[in-house]
C-alpha cells in the first residue's frame, strides 16, 4: 500500500503509537453519537415547529455558550489534565441525551404539548457549555501522543474518524427515526457516550505546560496577544472562521431541503449528511498520505470547491445531483478544516497549542451563530437563496485572496 502513496508515507503510521490509538478508538462512541444528534435533533424541532427560525434558535443556542466559553477552554487545556476536559463534555451529552430520551418516553416532548420544545432548546444549551469547555483539549492532545513529524498524518487520520462515524451516524439516525422512532436513537446515543466515557479513562495522563498559579484571564489574554503576532495563525483563523459561518448552516437547514425541497424525508436527509462523509473521508485519507508541503494552498482551494459545491446544492431539485453534490461539499469541509488544525498545530509553540485551538473552534462555533441568522432569512426569502448567496460570498472571498493574498500559497 505505501507503494501508492506519496513518498512512501503510510496512511495510518500514527496508528502505531499506542497513545494515539486509545484515543482514537475511544473517541468513537462519541463521534457516533454527536452525528446521529446532528440529524435527528434538527429534525426532530422541525417535526415539532414546521420553523426554519426555531431551527436557527437551536443552533443560536448551542453557538453562544461555546463562543463565551472556548477560550476558556482552550486555557483549561494548557493547565490541567486533556482526558477529564473530554470526560466531563461526554457526561454533559450523555446526561443531556437522557434528558430527551425521559421527555419522549413520557410523551412530553411531543406534538400535542405546545412549547414543549424548549427541552430541545435546553439540552442545546448544555452541550454548547461542555464542549465550549473540553473541544479544544480535543484538539489540542493529539500534539501530546504523537510526535511531531507524524503530526499531520495523526490530524488527517483523526478527521478521517470523523468522517467515517458522520458517514454511519446519520445514515442509522435518519432509518432508526423511520424505523423506531427517536426514543431508538436517544437510546443508543446514551449507551455510546458511556462507552465514551469509560474508554477515555485509559488515556494517558498529558503534560501540562501553563501555570496553574495564574489568572485565566492572562491565559486567554496572552495567547490572542500571540496571534495578532504572527500573520500565517491569524489568516488562517479568519480564513477558516468564514468557511464555517458560509457552510455550516446548510446542516441545521437540511430538514427544509429533504422535506420541503427534495421531497426525501427523515431518511433522504440521513443519506443526505452521510454522503457528504464520503468525501470528507476521501480527502482525509489523500491528505493523510501527503508529505507537510503547500498546506495553505490546499486549505484555499478546497475552501473555492465547497464555495462552487454549496451554490450548485442551494438551487438543486435533483436528489441525485444534491448528493454529488454533498460529496464535494464534504470534500471542501474536510480540506478547510484538516488543513486549518494542522497548520494550527504545526506552527503554533507548544505552550499555546490549547489556546489558538480555542479560537479555531470558535470559528465552528460561529457557524451555529450564523445558522441563526440564515434561519431568519430563509423565513422571508427560502432556503435556497439564503444557502446559495453564502455559497457565491465563499467564492469571491477565495478569489480575493488568490489575487491579493499570494503568500498564503507559501504557508506549509
């Protein structure tokens, strides 16, 4: 297999760290269980409201506790242990999925109990908290059980993870909910973040670099102070930040194109989402077999194909041409998203590694706060004009950059 791949690098040579594979396996359960949420809660208020706007008030409620807390977090995972920041974000979900599953087993969360959907609201509210506080120590403790040469191919692998469960989770989502009803996911989705939870307990213990004795507010002050400083982490920052708000909202608004659209229901959408896995997973692999060469150019031009993908998505009435379609998109997220981690994690100093991560999540995080706002203009002018406008802003920001912005082709 090496003899395909570029230079001879073996595609899952992180792999072989005993560290980073206990990681990876135990951050399974969790992956599965976030995707699966992806689709079936966006789907789920949209079968209580029939609003695009409530839909958008979801994400609003997830976005606005992680953007106030991840550079905390990305403080926290410079002063204490990484593995109980990521414990402590899969007992938040796991209590928080319990909370729906009650609510739907006693048929309060349900048509015939108007409002009822604040619930949702609710448990959105608490996952943005814990994953505002523990995503960046996600990130950031791959650079601690890996070493630094294998770097990129331990994020691409770790992307590729990813990928693979939103590929299955969405797929069971979406047939479970046609199936079995969301008790059946809610369900499954508890299980797997105990197995989460317990997994993660064999992780080894990471080092920590900042001083526990300082303010966290010096913490968080000195590492934005570090990236105003250096012009590669902040293009890349904001490079990423308008990725996410341009491409995100398409997920939380995918109920409207499946049903109101496309006209394929709950399990049109699973396939929907997991087909753009497809192509996040095949760029993960190609990416994780590259040599540490032209990385900015790569994050560029797939930020351009997820820009060209998200407008020809937008405006398609094709099932068949909005999958090829979701493929590219995925294709670009993965491009933007992998590029943009390593990057983060190649060129930042080690003892600020947790908080850059903090700011690059944040502009995930934005996205949601973006979501909101489409929701809102999808309301007064459709989904698809408000989806397919974000997709030509993505365009001509790529463009401006290729014209104006040439060393950020030099960026590896």
């Amino acid at each position: 297999m090496g003899k395909l791949l570029p230079n001879n690098v073996r595609t899952f040579e992180s792999l072989k760290s005993p560290a980073f594979r206990n990681y990876y396996f135990g951050m399974m359960g969790q992956w599965i269980s976030a995707n699966m949420q992806m689709v079936t809660q966006s789907f789920l208020v949209y079968y209580l409201t029939d609003s695009a706007a409530i839909l958008g008030t979801t994400a609003l409620a997830t976005a606005l506790p992680q953007l106030i807390l991840l550079l905390f977090g990305g403080a926290l995972a410079d002063r204490v242990q990484k593995k109980r920041l990521l414990q402590l974000s899969q007992l938040g979900e796991c209590c928080s999925a319990l909370i729906i599953l009650i609510a739907l087993f006693t048929g309060y969360l349900s048509k015939s109990h108007a409002g009822s959907w604040w619930i949702l609201i609710m448990t959105s509210t608490f996952s943005g908290i814990f994953n505002g506080l523990a995503m960046p120590a996600r990130q950031a403790m791959i650079t601690d059980l890996v070493n630094r040469d294998q770097l990129m191919n331990a994020v691409s692998l770790n992307s590729m993870g990813q990928n693979l469960t939103t590929l299955v989770g969405p797929a069971i989502a979406g047939f479970l909910i046609a199936g079995a009803g969301y008790q059946a996911v809610y369900g499954t989705m508890v299980g797997l973040y105990l197995i989460a939870i317990t997994l993660t307990n064999f992780l080894p213990a990471t080092k920590i670099i900042a001083s526990r004795g300082r303010n966290t507010l010096v913490d968080i002050k000195e590492g934005l102070q570090y990236i105003k400083g250096n012009r590669a982490l902040l293009f890349v920052i904001v490079f990423n930040l308008i990725c996410f708000v341009v491409a995100m909202p398409r997920t939380q608004l995918m109920p409207i194109f499946a049903v109101d659209i496309l006209h394929v229901g709950a399990s049109g959408q699973g396939i929907l989402q997991s087909v753009s896995a497809i192509g996040a997973l095949v760029a993960s692999l190609f990416y994780a077999s590259l040599p540490p060469r032209k990385r900015g150019s790569i994050m560029v031009y797939a930020g351009l194909n997820l820009g060209i993908a998200l407008v020809v998505f937008a405006f398609s009435r094709s099932y068949l041409l909005s999958i090829g379609m979701m493929i590219l998109i995925g294709m670009g997220q993965a491009g933007h998203i992998v590029m943009g981690n390593i990057l983060i994690q190649s060129i930042s100093d080690k003892e600020y590694v947790g908080r850059v991560m903090s700011l690059l999540l944040m502009c995930g995080a934005a996205s949601n706060l973006g979501t909101f706002f489409v929701g809102i203009m999808t309301q007064f002018i459709g989904a698809q004009i408000a989806v397919g406008s974000l997709g030509v802003f993505l365009v001509l920001v790529v463009s401006i950059c290729l014209i104006f912005l040439p060393w950020i082709r030099k960026i590896d």
